[in-house]
C-alpha cells in the first residue's frame, strides 16, 4: 500500500511524494536492529582490540575509529562516542588505550525517524491532456517504480542459481563470451 500526492512539476520533471506503511515499519526495525548490530559487534570488537593494545593510543585517532564506524553502519547523524582512559599492562610497559561507548541521541533519531516511510519519485511523465490533467496518472507512473522489487527479485534468484560473480564487462559481445 503506497499513498501518493503530486507535489509540482518543475522544468518537465513532476514530482511525487509517496509514503508506504510497511516501509515506515521495515525502515524503523532496521534502524534498531543496525544500532544493536553496532553496539554489540563492532564497538565491543574495537574495545577488544584497544584492550589488547600493543601501542599506545591517541585519543583522535581512536574516536576517528568509531566515527568511521558510525558511519559505515549509517547512524553517525544520531550517535556519538563516549571514550574512556584506560592503561593496559604487556608485562614490560604501560600502555595508554581506551575504551568506547555509542550515545544515542535520541532527540536527533527522532529527527531522522521523521522521513521514515516516505519516498520521492520523479519522473518526465510530465504532459498535460486539454483538460488540465496528466495523461499518465499518477499510479501509472509509479507502476515501474513498484515492479522493480518483482525484477530485483528474480535476478537474485537467478544469481544464486547460476552463481554468478560480479561482471566487469561492457560490450554485449564480452558480455555473450563471458557467460
């Protein structure tokens, strides 16, 4: 189910805002579900290995770490990281490290949370009949956008069939020998 209202048309491009319940759900889980993955695996795997230190560590550096992973998991916009001193003794030396937690700011996750379930589509389906309506309607527009799952789906499945690797070939005819 996918609501839509037309927003404008500007320079031959008509735009549609869209929203679809079932992907404000899947989009909300997933931003829960990508946060525990963070916290539990990559931020406690980083600690581990600032905890086996063999260096000592700089505080930039080490906060560029989880930073960087922040932003591989897509949730830099709303976290932030908490560091720690602590020393960790080899035997010989004493070594100075730290220890990292992810903040949630949870004001800032609201924000982020407010596009959930909406999506644009624009397209140059943009011409007008002589009663001042598109001759494309708006649900016909949107039709390829909705089928692309249905054609992701069955190259996935073909893929996996065939076992396909990734192809770095452009011309049909490299394209035909490689398969």
């Amino acid at each position: 189910n996918t609501y839509y209202m037309e927003i404008k048309v500007e320079n031959n491009r008509r735009y549609i805002l869209c929203f679809n319940p079932q992907l404000f759900t899947d989009q909300r889980n997933a931003r829960e579900k990508i946060i525990e993955l963070c916290r539990n695996d990559f931020v406690a795997e980083l600690n581990e290995e600032l905890q086996n230190a063999k260096k000592s560590r700089t505080h930039d550096a080490t906060e560029n770490k989880f930073k960087k992973i922040m932003s591989k998991c897509k949730i830099s916009s709303f976290t932030e990281t908490e560091l720690k001193s602590i020393t960790v003794s080899n035997g010989e030396t004493e070594i100075k490290s730290f220890q990292g937690s992810m903040i949630v700011n949870e004001d800032k996750k609201k924000e982020a949370q407010k596009l959930d379930g909406f999506w644009l589509a624009v397209t140059n389906l943009s011409e007008k009949d002589a009663g001042d309506n598109f001759i494309v309607s708006s649900e016909n527009a949107l039709r390829p956008y909705r089928e692309k799952v249905i054609i992701e789906d069955a190259f996935r499945d073909i893929k996996s069939f065939l076992e396909i690797a990734p192809v770095h070939v452009w011309l049909e005819d490299h394209i035909k020998a490689h398969y």
